[in-house]
C-alpha cells in the first residue's frame, strides 16, 4: 500500500525561516499562531492525513461510490468515519470565525493542512474541501438569518457544501446558463434545472448538503449579467434550526470518471426546490468570484500534493528495487544489483520532482499569507498590495501547479516501471486523480487567460510591476553575495525573460488579442518558473542563514540548496523557451482553416 | 462514442512525396507494393479498424478481461470476432515470407497497418501485435523444424505469440531472471518459473498459444549471459501438426491495470512446462534484441496512435462545443456562442498535436522502410546504412513518440472540460491506454541511455555521423530556397544543438559516465526534436513541390506547410532547453545523498 507521511518539518521551514510567520502576529488570529502552537497544531493534522485519511484512499479508488434507486449515494468505506473524525477534530472550522464555531487561526494553517489532505486522500478530502468553499462564500454574501441558519453546522461539519455551477450546455461559459429561479410568495424562490459534475452533490456523511446554486431569475438578462447565487438545501431547515421536509433537490446519477472514484461525482436535478437568494440579485457571478481565489488556491494545492505523495513512493521505490549496477561500478557489491536509486536518470527524474514541490509548496505558504493579511489587516496599503499579489498569483497557482503536479506524478510513477502501470502499487491513482485538478475550478487554459488577459492589465499593472520590484530588489540586494551567485543570476536572467514577454504583450496584444491568446499558456508557465525561481532563492538564502545554527541541522539545508541548485540548472532555462513561443505570436496558430484541422 | 478515421491520405502523401515508395521497387517485396495497391490495401485495413475494431474500444475497456477459476480467460465481447476478422483478411501476414503463408509485402505496410490498429483498439491490436513479434523471432532464430511447426499457424493468425521476458524482481534487469530449464531426455526442457506481466498470455481467441520464454538452463552462468531463449506453446503440438495435451503453463492471475483493459496481462506459470530452445544456448538475450528494433518501434507507433485517435476526437468536440465568444468578435453570431476552435488557446493545443503527429508519422514511415531496406536490400553499403539508422532511431521513435503520444493525448483530454475526465467520452482511455506505452518494451529511461550509452559510440559514431550528414546536406542544398527559409534555418539551429551536445558527451561522459546518464532523456528528447524538425522540412519541401499540381491539393498542401511552420515556431526551440540541460552535467544530480531524498 502507498506510503504518506505530512511534510511538517519543511512547511515549518518556510513558516520560520523563509515567511516567518511571528511577523503577523498583529493580525487577528496569528498572535495565537506562535510557531510551536502551528508545529503541534499541523502534527495533530499530520496524524489524521497519515493515520485516517491515506489507508482508505487505494481502497476508495477501487470501492467507488455507488447511487442507490431512491437516489441516495453511499461513499466508500470508511469515508465516513474518517470524515467524522475530522470535523470531530474542528479541522473544518480551523479559519473560520469564532462567532460560527470556528478557531478563527488563519487562513493559511487551512491551506497547509489541504495539502496533507488532498495527499492522504484527494477523493474524501473534497468533502470538507467543498463545504470550506460554501462557508467562504456565505461569510462574505450570506445575510445575516442565513449565515445563523446555515454556518454553525457547516462549521461544525454535520452540514456539508457544494457549488453548483455546470451544466450540459456550459462550464467556462456560464452566460450560457439555463437553470431558473422563479420567486415563491414567501421570498424564496423555486429552483428548476440540471447541473452537472457536481462533487459531493450526495453522500451519506453529514445530515444535510447545502447547495450553492447558480441560476437565472425569471425574466433577467441574459448571459453573465443574469445570474444570481442561491442557498439550495437538500434537507429544509425549520425556523427553529432543526431539520425539516426534503427539498426538492436530488442525484439523477454519478458520473464514471478517470479518478477521484471516492468522491460522488452528481447529476443534480433541481425541481422546483427551494432556495434563497445570496447576495444581490444578477450578481451572482461576482459572488462566486469572491471566493474563486481561495477555490482556486485550494486546487492548486491538490496538484502539489499529488506531486507531493507520488515523490514520496517513488522515492522509497527507488530505494528498494534492485535493478542494474551503478555507472560508475557497484555500490552494493554484495546485493545482486543497485537500487535503481544510484541510476542518474532516475536521480534527475526523482530531483524535478522534489524541486518542483518544495517551490511550490513554497509560492503556496506565500499565497495563503497574503490571503490572511488581504482578509484581515488593518493597514488599507497592506491590504490592497496583499490583493494585488493574490489576484495575479492565484491563476498561476492553480494552472502551474497542477499541469506540473501532474506531469510529476507521472514521472514518479515511470520510476516503477510496469508496477506502475498496476493500480495496486497506487500509482496510477495518484496521476488519474491528479487529472481533475487541471480541469476542474476552470480549465487550465482558461487560467492562464484569466492572467494575461485580466490580471495583467488589472490597475494599470500594479500587481505585476509590484512583482517585478520585488524580485527585482531581492537580486539587487543579493547580487554580491557568493553563496547565492547560483540562485541569483538566473533569477534574474528568468525575471528578464518574464518581463520581456509582458512588454511583448504590451506592445502587440492591444491590437491584436490574438497575440495575448496564442501566448497565454506560455506565459502563465514562464510565470510560475520564476515565480519557484524566487522561491527557491529564498529558501536558498535562508537556508544558508540556517546552517550556521548547527543543531544537526545543515545536513538539511544542503539538502535544500542542492535541491535549488538542481531547479536553476535543469528546470529555470524553460523561461527562455516560453519566451520564444510567446514573441512568435498568433500568425501561425490563427492561420490554420478550421477544416482543415 | 469516440470517432475514428485512419489517415490514409497523409500516409500516400509520405508514401508517394516525400520517401517515395516506388524508390525502393528493387526489393524484394516492393515490386507488388505500387503506390495505387498500396492505397487499396491500406483503404481495406482502414476499414476494418474504424467499422470493426474502433467500435469496440471504448466497451472493451469497461468489460476488460475474466480469468476464470480453470485458467482460462475471456476477452471483452466482439474482441474474438474481430480478430478472427484480421485473422481472415490475411492481415497477420502480410510482411511475412510466402513459404509460412504470408504476402511477403514490405514491412512498412504493416508498420502503417499498426499505427491504423493501434489508434483503433490498441488493446485488442496488442494480440496480433505480440503475435507478428513472436513470428519475427522464430524466423531469425527457429530452427527448420520449429519454423514449420509454429509459423504457417502463426502466420494464419489461428495460434497467437507472446514474449515472456519479466519475472517479479527484474523487468530492466534481466541478467537476475530466475526461471529454469531442466533438459529432458527427448531434447526438450522443462521449464520452472513465473512471468509476470504477460500481455495476452492468455485468451479465447486463439487455439494455441505460443508463448517465447526467456529461461536459464540448469548450471548456466549467472547474469546476462546464462539466458536461453524458449518456444513454449500452451497446447503440445503433435508430429503431424495436430494439437495434442495440454502443457504445463497456465495463467495465474490477471493483472489490474490503467488501461488497456482488454489485453489480458497475466501472471504466467510454467510448472516443468515442455519448451524447446530457440537459437543458442546462454544466448537469448541476443535473440531477443533481433526483435527488439521492430518491438520497439511498433510501441513508438502505439504512441502516435493514441494522440493520433486523441487528436481526431479533440477537433471534433471544438468545432462542436459553443463556449465563448472569439477575442476578435463573434464568429458565429446566430449562435448562442462560437465553436471553441475559434480560441487560440485551444488552435495552439490543437496545432502542437497535429504538427507532433504528422512528423512522428514520417519518422515511423521513413524508419519503416529503412527496416526493410535493413533486411531486404542485396547491396551490403545500403543494408548496413539502413541498420545504422535502425540501430539510431529505434529508441528515439519508442522514447519520444510514446513521452510525447501519452503527453499529446492529455492535452486533447484537456479540450473537453470536465467532460474529458468522464469514461464515457473515452478521451481518459486514449490517457490510459497511451501511458503503457512509455513503459512496455523497455521503459523510456531506459531507450535514453541505449542511444547515448550504446548506439551513439557504436562503430565509432557512424550512425550518428550519418545522420548529421544527411541533415546537414539537406540544409546546405535548400538553403537558397526562399520558399524553405522558415524551415531550413531552424532545422540547422536545432541540428547544431544536438552536434554540440554530442560533442559535450564524447568530452566528458567517457571519463564520468554519470554526466551521459544524467543528460540521456534530454538527449533524446533533443534527437526526436531535431529528427521531426528534419521530417517537417522535408515534408515542407514536397508540399511546396506538390502545390503547383493544382487538383484541389493546394490547400492541403498549405495546411501541411502552415502546420511545419508551427512546429518550427513553438516546438522546435526547445533544442535550446535540452542543450543547456545536458550542458549542466551531473553534478547538481549526483550530489544529494539518497537519505535526503
């Protein structure tokens, strides 16, 4: 069965060294978040990914979920009581405000503890994952009866959540959208419509599933202009709190899909159910974009950790599976071979991976930080170069990290040869649900047009140029120093790149959009290079700083530095490639007939 | 349900422009291979795979294969039939000799004949696949007897062949294999042992199977070079050709699998199994590596296939899905929304997939009839340049067809949306099904350091000496040809890329062999990119050629040049990339200690 083991030590790592996370402590919830209550904190959340969560995932891959005729679904075994346990464990409210039940620690502890969930278990940790999504969105646009009516028990876990957002006709383009509210005498409104790829839309976990519905009321305008948010419970709640009539909302089917076999993938037909407005009415797409960003985070977070827990195997693979000899001549002369291990081939493979996680396990603890300060400081400047750091960062974030986490997962997985291919090892499960991450919460394409397209530009490029000056300043601070010359120089070689391809745009995309769109996936990789790129120069300088401390602790720092080495020798030379692409512009992509495709 | 439809078109246009069959008429073979039967022929196998076995793809994955407590097993519905229709339509032997029953026809058709199959049904392709490659083996190292005993059925296509080369502790490493073979008085063997991962050990398709073993005879010596090669067939066959008892091999155990659900990979037992020794003693590693070109490249066939077929359903569903509006103004305003093929985000995923396609069809073709060249020619400068390139090209076309086969069909998986993730549109299939492929057949790692461990230094470098050269002089003779400049000049950059890694090998892996293992997979990526650049500008050249002929082949001879040029614009800078990857050495990789993995 597949290993796990939650990567505190280097989460720790970013959160004193490299993010010290001691400096927030003015902000609401950190002064509480010293750095020993966060270790024993993600320890006790280690334990539970570890312990709970990562036995049942292989089994939930092959058990599935099953919808039964009167349309209830029953998730794998286990799930359930692994899901208990965590909101037993106050895990679901860890971020959220006490006045709920919640802890009110940050946001940021939530965003680490995805990640050892979504690599124990992606399927089952989609649960709590949607339901954390439905509280956001309804802290920030619930009004205040149903923030009361519905938050304490989605805190508490014995409500879940979902988005509803799909239907057969449309996904990207939700203008297109049919589903319709028709207002009901007493203020409510009656849903009609289907959705579909609605995760955890039916399971047998929680008491009650609280919907977020997107739909058309009756008579608005048309496309994205037309589109209101509302609150669907599967179960309706009486005045009193306690639970009521079943709503007119139920699971037509469940979708068979490539992975995340442990997650009730649902057709939900709404009929006439009951729902309530959230927020204004025809603006329900700017209520969901509220929370899209810490969506989208959370995605990109399942890409590293399905990177993060392929690495892992594929690492105690390497050192257990003799095969062939060293190329320099036997390192176990008394086995009848090597572990593959001592192969530089599958070092290299083994080090890509390691150095894309740590950077972006790095970018993440980063973005989560500036999530906390954007929500929760006081200082407006603070606030907005915090929001202007998220806006740009999160596509990245989530389109990088996923098409990387995984082509990493795959390249863990080729380490074990034909075992690989055998759905026992646990391999394959990791790539197949991998797969969803680069597709679901907007396609990866539609990210990297959300960046160059809107984020870009966004307030005259301040987010951007805030990020050149930034990096830009940290290669100018660091320029003399020796023991970073290798981190330095092709960081800001990358950052060069990057800015050339932004001025490429500037000068060619206003005219022509095409430009912009042929160069988007391009661009949103060059991006996230020299996002890690900066990361992992950081990282470097402050494990540099830590060596001196003794403590046994330079073995690890080596570690890290050698690690950082490898990702600016092999993986930082991509920025010139994606550079390339982007200035040869759209002539050739456009140019093709449709049919002659 | 998935569409497909066999590229015969493209493949006369390679075929009849650009390696001209008709050249090649001195072969024994080719005299009957006019290009106008070539097109029938091919027009039938066309048929058979898109109206027979292509139907039959998608529910053969989903219904897989039943071992049965007997042993037996039964493959998916139709899959039998199917095959019997292959069988039927001479289809197994049609490179094969006349004398065992074949057409004798070049072994290029049949190569073509695969990528048609494979895109179809790869799994159901993989038991005549197996089969030819069983029947190829027993050609070169059978004896008369054998020869007349196994190969008319063969041929026939009513007795079935596999390869049993893996055992549970070595696949790579074959010098630790384990299974016996004991001399029995009457000059058989019995052979003792377990095989795993046995594709199509056993099925209902076939009255007997022939299964090729590799084994070690009792007191042989340890390693590589105590390996003898075995016919095992399952069913004794008796002196006058009638099958007799049952022998002492059986299947196990069915393995669960990514993909290719319905090929049966089994677990083979042989228990004093009657096999007689194919060639010579301690010598069937070297009788296995006789086979092992045409293997090798049939699998960098099945790689194209998969984004070939991948491909195909990725255009439809683009000119078909209505989902925003073009960046330029609406394309379709009647319409509720353009057809996504109007985003250049999804033209340049759909472009980087043709241009992949089409180049690595030419590599396959060209390749494929140097093999016949290889084995047919009587002029000995000819056959030996041929096996030079055979000997070069073989793991560049299995290691980067199949990387970038399997990388392609995610990315025409990732035009779907969420709909690419769910079984029933079989675009997860053509991701499964393609991903064995980078590992069957030695796994990629593995072809990276057979070119640059093996076959660049072989002979002194002849081969690749020879394909710097013919490249070179194709650049140097169409380098005033205007009408190519877009071709010529990239192709020259990306060929000096690739000299100068070479020449950073031969300066420094000889003394550090780490620094060839380090920059392997790099290396061949940066051959296959340099090979397709060659293939392009050559197909470049006979468009342009073709392109006065008028008839309507104008605008699919642009299409073929604007898709050239896409591939010179985007893809073919990635030669830079690889160089200054390789350039890197090993150091950074060899430096970390294993525990700190």
């Amino acid at each position: 069965m597949p290993v796990y083991k939650a990567p505190v030590e280097d989460v720790m790592f970013l959160l004193n060294d490299v993010f010290p996370i001691e400096r927030y402590n003015n902000l609401p919830g950190f002064a509480d978040a010293t750095p020993d209550t966060v270790e024993a904190i993600l320890g006790e959340g280690a334990k539970l990914c570890e312990e709970v969560f990562a036995p049942l995932n292989l089994s939930g891959d092959q058990e599935g979920c099953t919808r039964h005729p009167d349309g209830s679904v029953t998730t794998p075994k286990g799930f359930r009581q692994a899901y208990e346990a965590y909101a037993a464990g106050g895990w679901m409210g860890l971020a959220a405000p006490e006045e709920y039940g919640g802890q009110g620690l940050p946001s940021a502890l939530n965003t680490i503890m995805q990640e050892f969930v979504s690599s124990a278990n992606l399927a089952l940790g989609m649960y709590p994952g949607l339901t954390q999504g439905a509280i956001a969105a309804l802290l920030v646009h619930g009004s205040d009866e149903i923030k009361k009516t519905y938050l304490p028990k989605m805190v508490e876990g014995v409500w879940t959540g979902t988005m509803n957002l799909t239907e057969p006709h449309c996904g990207t383009d939700l203008g297109l959208l049919k589903t319709k509210a028709v207002p009901n005498p007493d203020g409510s409104y009656a849903i009609t419509g289907t959705k579909i790829f609605i995760s955890a839309g039916e399971h047998d976990m929680a008491e009650n599933i609280v919907h977020l519905v997107l739909a058309r009321i009756e008579g608005a305008p048309a496309g994205t202009k037309g589109i209101s948010l509302f609150v669907v419970p599967k179960v309706l709640v009486n005045r009193d709190g306690s639970l009521g009539e079943r709503n007119g909302v139920s699971c037509g089917s469940l979708e068979h899909k490539m992975g995340i076999h442990g997650n009730a993938t649902c057709v939900m037909n709404y009929d006439g159910a009951k729902g309530w407005l959230i927020g204004e009415a025809n603006r329900g797409l700017n209520a969901m974009f509220v929370m899209m960003n810490e969506a989208r985070l959370a995605v990109g977070v399942q890409g590293l950790a399905q990177s993060e827990v392929a690495y892992q195997n594929a690492v105690a693979y390497a050192k257990d599976r003799l095969q062939g000899r060293s190329l320099t001549g036997p390192k176990f002369p008394d086995k009848p071979a090597d572990p593959i291990i001592v192969h530089p081939d599958v070092r290299r493979t083994l080090l890509s991976i390691k150095a894309f996680n740590e950077a972006a396990r790095a970018l993440v603890v980063w973005t989560a930080l500036k999530s906390d300060v954007a929500h929760r400081s006081s200082d407006e400047a603070e606030r907005q170069q915090a929001d202007d750091h998220m806006g740009l960062m999160t596509p990245v974030v989530k389109g990088v990290l996923t098409d990387l986490g995984f082509d990493m997962a795959v390249r863990a997985q080729q380490m074990f040869g034909g075992h690989g291919y055998i759905e026992e090892w646990g391999m394959s499960q990791f790539v197949r649900d991998a797969r969803i991450t680069m597709i679901y919460e907007g396609a990866n394409g539609i990210q990297a047009m959300d960046l160059v397209g809107r984020k870009l530009g966004k307030d005259g490029g301040r987010a951007i140029m805030g990020f050149f000056n930034e990096v830009g300043a940290f290669c100018q601070e660091n320029a003399g120093d020796e023991s970073l010359k290798g981190f330095v120089e092709p960081l800001q070689q990358g950052l060069g790149h990057l800015q050339q391809a932004t001025m490429w745009f500037m000068q060619n995309a206003m005219a022509k959009p095409d430009n912009a769109g042929a160069g988007a996936t391009d661009y949103m990789h060059l991006f996230g290079l020299v996002a890690m790129g900066y990361m992992w120069a950081k990282m470097a300088k402050a494990a540099q700083a830590r060596k001196a401390d003794g403590n046994g602790v330079a073995e690890r720092m080596d570690a890290k530095i050698l690690t950082g080495r490898f990702y600016m020798e092999r993986m930082m030379p991509e920025t010139g490639l994606r550079l390339a692409r982007i200035s040869t512009g759209a002539d050739a992509t456009m140019a093709m007939p449709a049919e002659m495709f």
